[in-house]
C-alpha cells in the first residue's frame, strides 16, 4: 500500500473520530472523500483493516442498480422495488448491488444547546452586550444565552459573607432558568462559561448542598480563581458535570494573587486543575481579561476554535494546542501569610464600603 495515500486515509480517519462527524459510510462514499477510486482494494483492505482492529464495524448495504439512481436502499426492504426512482427490479432483470458500509467506533458530535456565562469582577452591561453579540453571531448553532449578571463586584471579593450571598443568587437563578428551560424543551444541563470570581462562585455553588440538583454539561472556566486541588473528578464521577476546560493565560498577572486577598480562591488560572478528568489548556499571550477581546473569542468561538470545539466535540480524541498537565504537588501560600494579606483586605473593605455602596446607587 502506498504509505503517502495509508497516511491520508488515516488522517480523514482521525478527523471524523475527532470532530465525531460523518461516522457511518460506504465504501464509495469514503472513497470519493479521499479522492481514490471504490475499486482500489487497498482501500477496501484498509477499512477492513480497522473492523479487525475494532475501530469500525462492517455490515453490507444495497444500492439501486439503476445508473440515474444508484441511491442506497433503506435497510430491511425487500429491494423488489427502487423507493427513489421506483425502477421495479424483476421487470428490469436486475439486482440490486451490494457495496461495504462501515460504521467508525466512536460518539457523534454534541449540539450546543444553551449556555450560561458568568462574568469576572467590574463588568458593565456594555461589555456583556459585546460578549453576548459575539456569542450569538459566531456560534455555528442557535443556542440561548444567559449572562448572568450579578452586579459590580469590586472590594466585595474580599468578603466570605458576600460571596456566599452571590452564590445563592447565582444557584437559586440557574434553578430558575434550568425550569424555564425544561419548560421550552431545551436540556436542563446548560454549558458553562466562567471568567475569573465568577468561576469561585460557580465552585461555592457546586458546593452548596442546597445545590446539589443542579446539574451542568461542559463547562469552561477563563482565568479561574478556583484552586487547583478543587474535586473536579468526584463532581463528574457524580454526573453534576460532564466534562471541564481551564482555559489559562500565560501572561495572566492578577490570577496568582487571588489567594493572598480571596477567601478559598486558587491559582487554578495559572497552576491548571490537578484533577484528572479536566483538561487544562494555555494561551501563551492572553491576560487576565484576554480571553473576552473580541478577535479572540471570535476564534475561540469559531468552527474550528477551541471552545467551539470542547463545546461539540467528542474529548476522547480531544487533544487541542496548548493542553498540559499541571505539576502534581501544587500547596497553597503559607497559612499565616494569606491571614495576615485577608486582614489587609478586609480591613480595606470596611473603609472603602460607604464609597462602593454610593458608586453603586449612582452607576449600578
């Protein structure tokens, strides 16, 4: 077999195993998209080479022998008669033609069917309304969009108390919007998209036993504040979560300092998640916010992006530019430390509360 033509049936082999798209075909079918001809036995002892290695299963189809048709025949016809071109085959002396079928081992393609996004710190409703445009605009299904909008967040994020408050709002609105929904006959898992505190409050409100029916498809965290020892596994060994992306920014300047002011935040958004289950993903030149600049997240969100692709894609053959594993023994700051940087913080917060209550009566 001529290894430059092997190389290239394999690699549309890779790519519908990848992309989970065009699964079942004939042997002229394949042939036609590899540009061979459906006569080429090593083309035939190519596909028959991945039956016995269990990639793909093998069963014979009929096709209508009638040239102008050539259609393939529904399975479980008695074939007497062409349902297409409605040629009957005894009056015609003819019968119809048995071509190969192969069926690839793998999962199809998913559907995006609806997402939840939850937004950083200091985020205007201008901002949302770019990201929610861009969304809907790129996005190759016709998906509904949630941005959740919990409000400006500034010196709140030193503050336990005010966390756990946005979180049971956060919970209680998923809720709302999972029956609503349920309702329109969408799925009740949503994907999610998280950025920044709003990852540490999706984690508060995978915490919350008061949560605990809720239940997400994939979920995508940008420049997360979650630390990176976060059970991510036991939440999809559970089925709260089907799969997770840490997308991580190498240039990210404000994610290693979330621990020393945030109560329970991490460095997830540089160390990477520890968890085996998820995928951890990093863009080199981004910062804190670049995920959001609109060239980007249009080619994160175009056909072939990397969220549009962990969105729709099977993962078991998901293996994107950028992926690695983070280094198993991550500890968190020195106790005393992040004690002594919290009290700062919080007694910031304490001065700076009246200031941020009247910012927001006069700019909400």
């Amino acid at each position: 077999m001529n290894a430059t033509w092997s190389d290239r049936w394999q690699a549309e082999i890779e790519r519908r195993l990848g992309e989970g798209v065009e699964l079942e075909f004939t042997l002229g079918q394949f042939a036609q998209a590899v540009e061979a001809g459906d006569a080429d036995g090593a083309l035939q002892a190519f596909l028959d080479g991945l039956v016995s290695a269990s990639i793909a299963l093998r069963r014979d189809v009929y096709r209508c022998p009638m040239g102008p048709c050539a259609r393939v025949l529904p399975a479980g016809m008695a074939n007497t008669v062409c349902p297409f071109c409605l040629a009957d085959y005894q009056q015609e002396g003819v019968a119809p033609e048995a071509e190969p079928a192969y069926r690839l081992v793998g999962e199809n393609s998913r559907d995006i069917r609806w997402v939840i996004v939850i937004h950083g710190m200091n985020s205007r409703a201008k901002w949302q309304e770019v990201f929610s445009w861009e969304i809907a605009n790129r996005l190759s299904y016709s998906a509904p969009v949630l941005i959740y909008k919990y409000g400006w967040a500034t010196i709140d994020v030193f503050a336990r108390w005010l966390h756990e408050r946005l979180a049971r709002r956060l919970g209680e609105r998923m809720r709302i919007a999972i029956e609503q929904a349920q309702k329109s006959r969408l799925p009740t898992r949503p994907d999610i998209i998280a950025h920044s505190f709003g990852t540490l409050l999706l984690s508060r409100v995978l915490e919350k036993p008061e949560f605990a029916d809720l239940k997400f498809g994939r979920i995508i965290t940008a420049a997360s504040i979650v630390r990176p020892d976060f059970d991510w596994d036991r939440l999809i060994e559970l089925g709260r979560v089907e799969a997770v992306l840490n997308h991580v920014g190498g240039q990210d300047r404000a994610v290693p300092l979330a621990q020393y002011a945030i109560p329970g935040a991490g460095p997830g958004g540089t160390v990477g998640y520890l968890a085996a289950s998820t995928l951890n993903v990093r863009a080199d030149h981004y910062g804190h916010s670049g995920f959001f600049i609109p060239e980007n997240l249009g080619v994160a969100i175009s056909r072939h992006g990397l969220w549009q692709a962990f969105l729709t894609r099977p993962l078991a053959h998901f293996r994107p530019q950028g992926a690695f594993v983070p280094e198993p023994h991550w500890r968190p700051a020195p106790l005393l430390l992040r004690w002594c940087t919290r009290a700062l913080a919080y007694g910031v917060f304490w001065v700076l509360a009246p200031f941020s209550w009247l910012r927001r009566r006069l700019d909400p």
